[in-house]
C-alpha cells in the first residue's frame, strides 16, 4: 500500500456511510481528478462525525455526459436520478471514480487527532494527495491487520444524517 498513490477526500456522513455499508461503489465528481487505477483514496466523514473513516482503492475512472453516467452508474451511486443529475447540472461531462477494496480503520481518526499530526489540518475541499513527506503518511501506511477492521463499520447513528 505504501507504493500507491494516496489521497484524502472530505464526504458528507451519508455519502460516506453508503460506502462503507457497500450501498455506494463510486464517488461522482463535479471535475476531473488527476488519479490513476490504483490510487488510495482516504475518506474524511464531515462534521458532524468528523473523523477519518477508512479507504477505497480506485478501480477506474470515467467521464462522460450526466445521463451517460447515470445509465452506467445510478444502480450504484447511492443517491436518486434527481439528485444525481442535480448534482451535474449545468456540467458537460461529469467524472465517476468507481471505489473497490473498501476498508474502515479498525479506530477512526478524529478531527483533533488528524491534527496532532498534521499541525493546522483542514478537510480538503476536493481532495489533498498524501506523499512521502506527509505527516499522514507513516499512520496510513500501517500494516493493514493493524489498521482495518474485517468487517464493515456501524458508523452512524441514522438519526444524525443530513
């Protein structure tokens, strides 16, 4: 894992918790993400949970029109027709990130504890890349027994979802 690329990406809990239950298999993009296949993709879950929830490897990349992409992806994106092509509107093209090996962190990362390691950390608007050099990098790269757990999260309470 520590010879992949590494990002970090901020989700809205429910969008997150889709994930992790296995409801949602892609991460749909108002703009291009200069990734490869390959790259790890780390999951901040916004406030009000706001921890580092686990990651996803990206299996492949698509852009297309809106209503191509809801034909090929809507059945997996854990959103609506509206609110899928709602979120596209006015775009050309769209970009699909289609998620694979899908892990949470046997303890997720709090905001605070991003920080200690991170001094000045924010969730990224889009995403950030997590390099060598990066403070995250040593915690990321852990063993992966060390890191995830072998089933996936009860993550959250459904009473608190936007």
């Amino acid at each position: 894992m520590a010879d992949s690329e590494h990002i970090l990406i901020s989700l809205a809990p429910r969008h997150a918790k889709n994930i992790f239950d296995g409801v949602k298999h892609i991460e749909l993009r108002r703009r291009p993400m200069k990734v490869e296949p390959g790259t790890i993709i780390w999951i901040y879950v916004t406030l009000p949970v706001g921890v580092l929830m686990g990651r996803a490897k990206v299996a492949a990349l698509h852009t297309a029109s809106p209503g191509a992409l809801w034909r090929k992806f809507g059945s997996v994106s854990g959103l609506v027709r509206s609110e899928f092509l709602g979120y596209l509107d006015g775009l050309a093209e769209g970009f699909v990130l289609v998620l694979e090996d899908v892990k949470a962190l046997c303890e997720p990362l709090s905001l605070e504890a991003l920080r200690a390691i991170a001094k000045g950390f924010n969730p990224p608007q889009f995403f950030i890349r997590i390099d060598k050099e990066h403070p995250f990098f040593p915690s990321l790269t852990a063993p992966a027994s060390v890191l995830f757990r072998r089933k996936r999260p009860k993550m959250l309470d459904a009473s608190k979802q936007p």
